[in-house]
C-alpha cells in the first residue's frame, strides 16, 4: 500500500518539496517543523502519507543518528517504536492502516527521542509544577508552586473542583504518595537541584515487554553514556502510581520499577492506567470490563474498595 501511493504521487510537486523540506528539517533535527510537514502530507495525501515520507527520507535520518554517535542498534530500535504506532492507528481505526501520531515519531525522526533497549529518554526541561531541593543530610524535600488547585487529597484538579487552593509555593509535597501538603518549610537553607529551568531526561516507556529490572538497569547505563552521568530522571505514567501497591505483587517488575521514583503530582483527565490495562477511560467501564488478568481483577477489586487510582509523576538522581 505504500509502495503504492508512492508511486501514485511520485511526480507530484507538492509531494517532491514536502520531502525536500522534511529532509532539511532532519537534518537540522527541528522536530516542530517535521510534525509539521508530515501533518501536512497527511492532510494532503491521506494518513499512508507518512510512511511514505519515512521512506524516502530513511537515509537522511541515519545520517543525523550517525553524526550524534548512536550505532545501528539504537537507530532501528528508536525507529522500532513506528511500529507500535501504525498498530495504534490501525487498533483505533477499524483496521485502517496508516500512521496518524506524526508529532509523537517527529522526535523519534530526529533522534530526539532515543530509545536503549526497553526504555526512551529525551532531554527537556523539568515539567512539574514543583521545586525540588536537598537537605543538608541529602534528603530530597519538594514545594509545590503557587497557584494550584488541588482536590481533597492534595493533588492537582480542575479549578471547578478544587476544595483548596496553594498560596505562595511553600506547600510540603509528600515524595511517596505525591500528594500537596499545607506544611510550610523555609527553603533559603536548602540546595536547589530541580525547577522549570533544569534540564532533565525524561523517561517514556514504550509498550513492548516486561519492566525487568535487569532491562531497565541497562537501559539506564546506556542513557548515561551517551547523555552524561549525573543526570536527574523523570517519568510521568500511570506505574508510577503509589496505589499500584495495593494491585501488583510485592515481587513484580511494576513495584520494581515504581520504587525507583520519589512522587510528584500531576494533572490529569483521567488515570491513564484505565486506558492501559482496560483500553477505557471511566472508572464505571472498568467496574463493567470483563477482567481476564490478575492485574485488572485486583484493580476491580481496589475501586469497590475505595481506592484512587492517578496517574502520577516522579524523578531520581543518578
């Protein structure tokens, strides 16, 4: 079907100039501008449309991985992840085959996400809505900053649903559930190490296999390798959940991998562990779903409980 359309649009002009630019914009690795283009393709051309550009441009971007150092390996298990998003379209088009996430592989494209073995990581700036510090005995101490509005629990909502509101960012937040406190701490003593200004990586979990704790170790290793050491991890994902200890085994790679990460909150519309596990966004589909794994059973069993799934933040050092 690709080979198709390519042929079928092989002489168009518009076609040829958007496959010029998007070359350029590798190149370049201005990903704003490859989503772009690509979107554009695909208004224009129908959603086929970016994997055709894909493979026109292909060698283009293995230039842009070879300049930056990273092997064969890391480039076809990075570009991999295209894979898993042709499935997606097709899951959630009736089986249309096409490629519609162009502003998720726009990153991949230009090597700006990178993926080492079970784990992606891209360098952004810390997203929370948080300042993180250290004590003098090193401990990690988080604020929250001004302005939030939080729910009966201390996390983050929706203004309309707020029961209170943080005042001047000196709210304490608690590191294990990632929930907002009213306890107030002087932080002129304390070191700064993470705001909106720092530079982070930020950790995506492409869905493609267990979280052993072995993979994730290697995973980390190379990350440091060709981004540095000393760098500090975020993730945003619905297994970094404090209530998953409620679902999951004491000895599973999901507590494993949770573990890792001191908590920080995070707005939400829903718990994205609804989408993952059950493929729903609303708890009463949940409760209705006809649940065949352990996992979505015990979380069943967790929601007539009372309990409340989020999903959640979370950073370490390393």
């Amino acid at each position: 079907m690709v080979k198709h359309l390519s042929n079928r649009i092989g002489d168009d002009p518009q076609h040829r100039l958007l496959i010029d630019e998007l070359k350029s914009a590798i190149i370049e690795r201005d990903q704003n501008r490859v989503g772009l283009l690509l979107n554009q393709g695909l208004t224009e051309f129908g959603v086929l449309y970016p994997l055709v550009a894909i493979v026109r441009v292909w060698e283009t971007i293995g230039t842009v991985f070879h300049t930056l150092g990273l092997d064969d390996e890391t480039r076809l298990t990075t570009l991999n992840d295209i894979n898993l998003w042709i499935a997606h379209h097709a899951d959630s088009n009736n089986g249309e085959r096409g490629l519609s996430r162009v502003f998720w592989v726009n990153r991949l494209l230009t090597a700006r996400i990178v993926q080492f073995g079970r784990l992606q990581f891209e360098e952004r700036l810390f997203p929370y809505p948080a300042v993180v510090y250290q004590d003098f005995g090193l401990d990690f101490i988080a604020l929250s900053n001004g302005g939030l509005a939080l729910d009966r629990d201390g996390y983050p909502t929706k203004d309309e649903n707020r029961i209170i509101r943080t005042t001047m960012g000196r709210e304490s937040i608690d590191l294990v559930s990632g929930s907002i406190g009213e306890e107030w701490i002087d932080a002129s003593p304390l070191t700064k190490v993470l705001d909106e200004q720092s530079r982070i990586l930020f950790i995506h979990i492409p869905a493609s296999g267990p979280l052993e704790p072995r993979l994730v170790e290697e995973a980390l290793g190379k990350a440091e390798a060709f981004f540095g050491k000393e760098r500090a991890y975020v993730c945003t994902s619905w297994l970094l959940d404090p209530a998953l200890e409620k679902v999951v085994d004491a000895g599973s790679n999901i507590r494993s991998f949770n573990r890792r990460f001191s908590k920080l909150p995070v707005f939400f519309e829903y718990p994205q562990l609804f989408e993952r596990v059950f493929f729903c966004n609303d708890e009463a589909s949940v409760l209705s779903a006809d649940a065949t794994t352990s996992l979505q059973k015990n979380v069943q069993k967790a929601l007539q409980n009372g309990v409340v799934f989020r999903t959640m933040g979370g950073f370490f050092l390393r």
